[in-house]
C-alpha cells in the first residue's frame, strides 16, 4: 500500500472584518492578504468555511490567479458558497503529477463537500 501524507499548508490567509483593513481584494469576500499567495508558483487550494470543514480543493499551476478566477468566475465549483470561504490554504507543490495525486488523495481523505470529481467515498 502506498503511504500519502498531506503536506501541511505552506500559507493560510483568513478573511478578515471590514473595519480591520481599508485594503480589501474584494468587497465582498474581505480576503486582505491575497498578495502573499505565490503569483508563479503551482499547487494546492484549500477553501474552508469557518468551522474549519473543507468546502473544496483545487490545484494551479499559477495559485494566485486561479484563486482569483475561483472568487470571479461564473462557472466557479463554489460560486454559490463564496461568502461562506473564511480561510484559503496554499500547498506549494510544483510537480504537475503530484499536485494531481495531492488533490484526488485531499478530497478522498478528508471529504471535500463542493467537489463532484475525483470523488470515490460516496
């Protein structure tokens, strides 16, 4: 059997309240400290709601940008959860295969709730 471990988070950025700081990414979402995700860098996303449940895992080859997309995009896994986000998580991982076997392994393993693929425990 082959024995994974998850890498613990390299970053976790946590929603902060509107009066903590006057630069906020998003209006909306209230994330102050998105500049310190890696702009070049790949590997893991781990949204969690403020109950620390995982909500859903993603993986980049440009983290900073696809965090972006995820809290942008129509067509986002979690569009209809985006207030609910209250902590990111960033994995740096470079490798292509193993930021794939991270994210089916994360998902599996601690039962990522927004993530129809990759989803065997059902």
């Amino acid at each position: 059997m082959i024995k994974i471990d998850i890498p613990e988070p390299n970053l976790v950025i946590t929603k902060k309240q509107p009066d903590q700081s006057s630069s906020v990414i998003s209006n909306d979402y209230g994330f102050v400290d998105y500049h310190k995700i890696p702009r070049d860098k790949g590997g893991l996303i781990l949204f969690l709601d403020a109950d620390e449940n995982l909500m859903f895992v993603g993986k980049a080859r440009k983290l900073r940008q696809r965090v972006k997309k995820h809290f942008e995009d129509n067509v986002s896994p979690i569009k209809k959860y985006r207030d609910d986000v209250y902590k990111i998580a960033i994995i740096l991982v470079e490798d292509a295969m193993e930021r794939e076997i991270y994210e089916t392994y994360i998902i599996n393993t601690l039962h990522a709730e927004y993530n129809i693929d990759k989803v065997f425990y059902k």
